[in-house]
C-alpha cells in the first residue's frame, strides 16, 4: 500500500478503463486473508499467540482468529492490535485487512480508543475510560 486513498480515487475517476486501472494498481488492493496478515504481524511484532490471546482479553478465540476459522468483529481486531501493541497506522490497516472501518477522530468511541492505542493501554485499561464515557466496552 503506497498510494493514498485519494489518489487512488482520482485514478479511478480518470481512469478511462476499469481494466486500466485494476492492472496498474492490483498492489494497493487488500486482498490477503486476515489470518495471513495477522501471522506477518507476529512475525514482525515477534510474538506468540498466547501472549496476544493473554492481552487481547479474547482468550480462546483468538487462537481461532490466527487460524482463519473466526471471522472477527471490528472490537475483537481492536482488541488484538491492542494486545499486539499496535500503532495508530498499524491499528487502522489491520482493520481495513478484516474488512471493517478504520478508526475515526470524529466518532467519540473511536477517538477514546485512538487515546488508549497512543498510549499503549491495556484492553482493560480502555475499557475503563470507555465505560468511564458510557461507551461500549471492547
């Protein structure tokens, strides 16, 4: 992914083919599996998925996430990119990979998760501020 999504817009709307641009930009489409993208993550992160079960707060569930069985809700990927200790941008691409939307600044849930994500707060930490808020807990 190295175009943004605006320009990725502009093309489509220039574009006099949608073959054209299918085939010019088939490297920014979101294709790969969740539980592919979720193994690069540990990789990358060099976790187990016990110690992302153990922070996510999901327990067994997650061990059915990582092997592509469970397709999880939008809370379930927050809750894992919390318990991998993921960034702002790497929280949001991790959702856009699970086909849910990405966290907006505008909605009042969301930006209290974007302050315990810049943070690194614990699933349980946010849930205490998002019920601090009467919002709904992760």
């Amino acid at each position: 992914m190295k175009k943004k999504t605006d320009d990725l817009v502009n093309e489509i709307i220039s574009s006099k083919t949608m073959n054209h641009y299918l085939n010019t930009n088939q490297e920014e489409f979101l294709e790969m599996p969740l539980h592919v993208y979720l193994k690069q993550l540990l990789e990358k992160k060099q976790m187990r998925v016990s110690q992302v079960a153990d922070a996510s707060n999901k327990g067994e569930y997650i061990y059915q996430v990582f092997r592509g069985i469970k397709r999880p809700s939008r809370d379930v990927v927050l809750c894992i990119a919390m318990g991998m200790k993921l960034n702002q941008e790497e929280t949001n691409y991790l959702l856009r990979v699970a086909g849910v939307s990405p966290l907006d600044a505008r909605k009042r849930r969301d930006s209290i998760i974007l302050f315990a994500l810049n943070r690194s707060l614990t699933v349980p930490d946010t849930n205490d501020i998002l019920d601090e808020f009467q919002e709904p807990c992760l």
